[in-house]
C-alpha cells in the first residue's frame, strides 16, 4: 500500500482525478478524518470535505504510475 496526500477544492479537479483512478484495477482509497470512500466514486468523494487535505492508498505493489500521476494533486 501507497499513501499520498492531495487536496481536490474544486469539481473540474474531482472529475479528472476520478478518470486517473479508473484506469487502475486495484482498491484505492480516499480517507477524510472517520470517512472512508472509494476513489473511483464521484459521489463517494463529494460526500468527503473537501476543504481540507484528503489521504489517497493505493493497495498495490505496483502503483507507482498511479502516484506519479496523482502529484498534480498534492496538497
């Protein structure tokens, strides 16, 4: 598993990182203090606040494509 922090303030921004995510056939996640979403899910993630930093894990060995292309949303 991968972490990363990322912040997605805006809807535009949500869009595109939903069309990295899917892409991808492993589980990632979004945590958000207690809240837990599934990455690929845009209402899952507009349920989050987005406000404030949000936590992505990528459960696979092999992820770092996936993190090199989630940099453009480093909080």
């Amino acid at each position: 598993m991968k972490s990363i922090k990322i912040s997605l303030e805006m809807a535009q921004r949500v869009k595109e990182f939903v069309n990295v995510t899917q892409d991808y056939p492993y589980e990632i996640l979004l945590k958000s203090g207690r809240y837990i979403v599934d990455a690929k899910s845009i209402l899952g993630i507009f349920s989050l606040d987005l406000s404030q930093p949000i936590t992505v894990e990528a459960y696979s060995d092999d992820c770092d494509d996936l993190m090199e292309k989630l940099k453009k949303f480093e909080a």
